[in-house]
C-alpha cells in the first residue's frame, strides 16, 4: 500500500471527525496531485486518529496485519522526513580544554 492510498483510508474512517477528515483530505489531495505532504501534517493525522479514537476502532475492525499496511505508509513518511536531533556527547570527566589551559600543560 503507498502513502496515498493509506491517507484514503484513514479518510473513510475519519468521516465522523470533520477536523481530522478535512486535514486528511487536504494531505490526500496534495498525494493525488504528486505534491509531497509535510511530515507535521502527517504527523499530525495520526495524532489527532489516536486522540478521536479513530485507530482503536481501527484495530478492531482489520486485522493486526492490515492496520500495519494501513499505518505504516504514513508513519514511515513521518520518520523518513522528521529531522534528527545531534546527539549530545557528554563532556569527558576530568580533562583538560585545550582552548582554555594555560599553555605549559600541553
């Protein structure tokens, strides 16, 4: 399943939530004219799916194996576009800065 045909699905089950069905429809539409759909929106569909109550009715109405052909299109488009923070690497203890020690320690 692509992006553009999960986007449809969550649609259909999004029809009683006009929030969540017209901002699904807007990413669906996007999909359909070959746009790419910004990963906060996507981002943002799952989220407010949860929030409604939309992916547990989800869950009990396909099967394990189809709710993750449905989601996974879209969650992996989120993780594919969603920059990564740096990772922070501690400071090492009880070292010595060489920008800051005095010149005879080196």
């Amino acid at each position: 399943m692509n992006l553009q045909d999960a986007t449809l699905i969550v649609l259909s089950e999004a029809a009683g939530y006009p929030e969540l069905a017209a901002l699904t429809l807007s990413a669906y539409e996007e999909l359909a004219a070959g746009n790419e759909v910004p990963y906060t929106v996507l981002s943002d569909i799952i989220g407010k799916a949860s929030e409604k109550g939309v992916l547990r009715a989800m869950h009990r109405q396909y099967s394990a194996t189809a709710c993750d052909a449905i989601l996974m299109p879209i969650l992996t488009e989120v993780d594919r576009q969603k920059p990564v923070p740096p990772r922070r690497r501690p400071a090492p203890e009880h070292t010595v800065d060489p920008l800051t020690a005095p010149l005879h320690t080196f």
